[in-house]
C-alpha cells in the first residue's frame, strides 16, 4: 500500500486540500491505522495552538514594539520593555506575544519539508508505545492517535515528582488546598 | 471551534462510582464548561469536573485518592487526582476538581461512559485506610501524612520556642526556596523507548550513583547504576540494604542529577519495583525499573553529568514508614533541592494568602 506524504497528511488534517484529494485521502486515511495516527498527531498539534485564544489587543503598540525589537536588537528591546508606557503592559499581551512566536515558529516548520518530515517520523516512532510526559498543561498520557491529559486545575503551575517506575505526580494548592495529580504507565 | 463544541452530558460521559460501603459520599458533580469539539478526524473532550464529597463516616479524613480511568482515551495507562493534608470531619463537604483533557480519532468513538471515577483510598485521622488501592494510594498518603505531621510539629515547635517572628521567618524561607525551586521536565516510557528522542550508542555510557547518607535512614543504598546517554537515563538499578531490625516492604531512594553547568535538580526516585517486597533485617535488595527517563529544562535537553541518590521513604512491614527529619535536611543540600511536602506548601499558601495569624490558627487547629 502507497502511503500519503507527511506533507500531504499534514494538509489533510488541517483541512487544507480540495475536495477531490480530500476524498481520495480519506479513504486511505480511514482503512490505514499509520495513516490515521499522524493524522491525529497533526490535530492535536493545531488543537493546541487553537485552544489559545487570542485577546482583544491594541495591535499597533505590538507592532511598534517589534518593529522596535527588530531594528535596535537585543539592547533596544530592552530599553523599550523600561519604557514607562511598556511597563504597563497587561499579563494578555505577553500572551498574544507567545502566540505570535508560536505561529511565527510553525511557518517555518511547514515551509522547511526535510526538517518537518524528518521531526515528523520521529514523533511517529514514539507514538507506537504509551508514553507519559509532563507539558505546560498537565500530565499527558500517549498511546498511538489518543491521549488523554491530566489537567492542573485553573491551569495552576505544579511540581512534579517522577518516579522510575513509571509515575509521574504534579501538585498544585489552589484555595488553601493541596491537589496531586498522577498519571501512570501500565 | 464552537460552532462545533457542544455541552456535555455528565451522566454520559463520565461514571461516578462510589463503593456502597464508602466512607464518602458523592454530594454533587458540577461539569463546569466541559466541552467536546470535533477537530478534523479526532475528538477532544475537555471536562472540567468538580466532586462534592461528604464524609459520611464516623472517622476524621486526612486524605482522599480518586482513580481516573480511560480505557478508550490511554489504554496503556491510568491516573488518579489526590487531596492530601485534610481535615473533614463527619457529615463535612469537600470539593475535589478532576480536569481532563481527551484526544482520540472519530472513527474509535463507542457508547457509554468515557471516564470512570472511582475510590482508590480514603486515609483517616489514626492513618487506617479504606479502599481497594490498586494504585497503592494508602501508601502514599500515609507517606503525605507522615511528612504532614513532621512539618507541622516543626513549624510548631518554632513558634513556642522563638515566637512569631521566628516563624515568619521560616516560612519566608520556604516560600522562596519554594519560588527558585528548579524542575526538569521529564518523559518517561517503557522498554528503552523515549518520547521522541534520536540517541546514538556512541554515547551510551554507564553511569554510578553517588550516595548522599542520612545518619538514621533504617535503609542504606549500597551501589547503583543507570544507562546514560545525552539526557537519557535507562534503566536505573540500586541496591540498598536494610540496616533495621524490622523488615521492609518498600524503599524509595531520590534521584538528583547534575547538568554540564553544575545545577543540581531533584529528577525523580526509584522505587521498589515490586509491590511483595519483603527485605528482612541485615540482607540486600535490587531496585530495578526498566523504564526510560529523558529530562530537558524549557524545552531543551539536560545533559546528565552526574547522579546522586538518597534514600527518600522507607516503608516497613508492619505498615510503619519512615521519612527523613526535618533536622536530618536542614543539615544536608538536600533542603535546597527538594520539594517542600504538600504540608508545607499549603501552610506557606495559608501565610501569603492570608497572613501569619491565619497559619498560627492552622497550626493550632492539628
């Protein structure tokens, strides 16, 4: 059996191809389990930028700071961030910041087809056994196309604790109260 | 997508299941803004419950471990949410939130409920426990109270001999070695295989432990090793030797790692592997987890230069445990690189939420 490309896969799940190829595809996709597991791994990877909402901004002080940042380097964008009005600066803008860094970041992972198939084939490969990692969000437990994630409540920052024989624990007080999540590998 | 999120029924997509016979209640399961969106070929479900349980016994509850499972979602793993360091008396209310975030191809989806939420262990006030433990949950909340009640007594013992001041000092201390604490972010498989991670063998090396002693650890490490390679560690293996005179069924040693900057970060710990252990006064034991452990600090890998271990836990066979003094730490670099216990965390939480006269009443309330 002919397998889609990982560039081809990868326009597949963000809906990005026209009608004809998208039915030819799908019908590869939904008999082939390989297939159907970097599918997966590709929505997840859109899923969670996604779930990062972009607020409401005042776009044009953004730009000027970029702008800023690009044209002076280093030292100018520190002297902008001690500016009185950059000090101001509310906790959503560092947010819209992160995304733009993420988006910037994910151009060039699509544009650059050796790096993406060759990172690709790699998360492939460890997606073939249950894997448990910590991620910014909590504890991720992965096996083949699902997963399922352990949430820190309200997205709290937790400690974590990791034990070799396969557990791995992240607490959190929220309230006055001590929550411990756990997520373990059978 | 919201055109494409739809509200959840809890009574479908998630099972409660108390044992009859449970010294908790289920009072109330609010879902929050739980929602399932239907993204390309996968499903993700976001639920975002909170439990009301009531103590329904005659015992004060000092700790509760609910396990989560998945079946569909992590057929090769499970989870459990844990609170710890609490006091309900009876017929008091609790509320314990479970998030969970699901991810699985369309084609997969079955009938019935997703997530199924049952006791795992319920640990009272004399530290006797109810529940099946399959996640051997009675062991870690004995170990949570027990370090529960050495932090407590310490911070106690504080404040009657230097006074408030003395106190608030202490727990400045442990709020700011709270905010340095450094961690590494770690992903664990089994078999030699890692989550996305290329290693030449080139590399592979095997590496020693160094031991850190406790002067009246009942349990000793004798020798270990574990596969290195880049920031990979395979296979840890330690031997330890029981230096009591009573006979154990569970030894957890530390695991410190040190970078090629020289930082120091508590990386995880190596348990008994099994859970019939039974090493008898003077003999010698092997800890032996057969998984793969790579460590990296905000994205980017940690080179491991060096390990430390330290024994951690120790649990006896008659159920007793034993953890390290609080004067044993102060007195090793210990302090600096492990965790605060759950214990401390909350009552230094106490004191920045609501001040010093808030965590003496908490203190006076044990």
């Amino acid at each position: 059996m002919k397998h889609p490309s990982e560039s081809e896969l990868a326009l597949f799940a963000g809906n990005e191809y026209g009608r004809i190829s998208r039915f030819l595809l799908n019908r590869h996709v939904r008999e082939c389990r390989e297939c159907t597991a970097a599918v997966a791994r590709f929505e997840m990877l859109r899923a969670e930028m996604a779930v990062a909402a972009i607020p409401d901004l005042d776009w044009s002080r953004l730009e000027s700071e970029m702008r800023a940042n690009i044209r002076l380097g280093i030292e100018a964008g520190e002297c902008v961030r001690l500016a009185p009005e950059v000090r101001s600066l509310n906790p959503r803008l560092a947010i819209a910041f992160g995304c733009l860094i993420v988006l910037a970041g994910t151009g060039v992972f699509m544009k650059n087809g050796s790096v993406r198939v060759e990172r690709l084939s790699s998360a492939s490969k460890a997606a073939a056994g249950p894997v448990l990692e910590s991620t910014g969000d909590g504890l991720e437990l992965r096996s083949g196309a699902s997963s399922m994630t352990l949430m820190n409540h309200h997205g709290a920052v937790a400690d974590q604790t990791v034990s070799a024989e396969g557990e791995i624990r992240a607490r959190y007080v929220e309230g006055g109260s001590v929550t411990i999540n756990s997520a373990y590998l059978e | 997508m919201p055109a494409q999120d739809r509200a959840l029924d809890p009574a479908n997509s998630v099972k409660v299941d108390l044992q009859p016979d449970s010294p908790l209640s289920l009072i109330s399961m609010s879902m929050g803004d739980s929602r399932a969106s239907a993204r390309g070929g996968a499903t993700v479900l976001d639920l975002h419950m909170s439990l009301t349980l009531r103590n329904a016994g005659l015992r004060r509850v000092r700790g509760v471990t609910l396990l989560i499972t998945t079946q569909e979602f992590a057929p090769g793993g499970k989870a459990s949410v844990a609170r710890p360091c609490i006091d309900v008396a009876p017929s008091q209310e609790f509320t314990l939130p479970v998030d969970v975030r699901l991810v699985r191809p369309v084609q997969q989806a079955g009938g019935g409920p997703l997530v199924r939420v049952q006791i795992d262990g319920v640990l009272f006030d004399d530290l006797s426990f109810f529940g099946p433990n399959k996640l051997n949950s009675q062991r870690a909340m004995t170990f949570w109270e027990t370090e529960a009640q050495r932090d407590r007594s310490y911070f106690k013992r504080v404040l009657q001999a230097k006074g408030e001041k003395a106190l608030q000092s202490e727990i400045l201390l442990s709020l700011t070695k709270q905010a340095e604490h450094g961690q590494l972010d770690v992903a664990l498989s089994r078999n030699g295989r890692s989550a996305g991670s290329v290693v030449s063998s080139a590399s592979q090396r095997v590496a020693q432990f160094a031991f850190l002693t406790m002067p009246d650890a009942p349990v000793q490490p004798v020798q270990g090793w574990a596969e290195i390679s880049g920031n990979e560690a395979r296979s840890p293996e330690i031997e330890v030797l029981n230096k009591s005179s009573k006979p154990v069924r569970y030894v957890e040693i530390g695991w410190m790692v040190k970078d090629k900057d020289g930082n120091d970060y508590l990386a995880g710990s190596v348990p008994a592997s099994s859970n019939a252990m039974a090493l008898p006064p003077g003999q010698k034991s092997k800890l032996l987890p057969d998984t793969t452990l790579k460590f990296s600090k905000t994205g980017r890998p940690v080179d491991i230069q060096g390990m430390t271990g330290f024994v951690s836990e120790v649990e006896f066979s008659d159920g007793k445990v034993w953890v390290p003094s609080r004067e044993q730490l102060k007195g090793s670099p210990l302090l600096r690189i492990m965790a605060p216990s759950p214990e401390e965390q909350r009552l230094a939480d106490i004191y920045a939420n609501k001040g010093l006269a808030a965590l003496i009443a908490e203190l006076n309330r044990f």
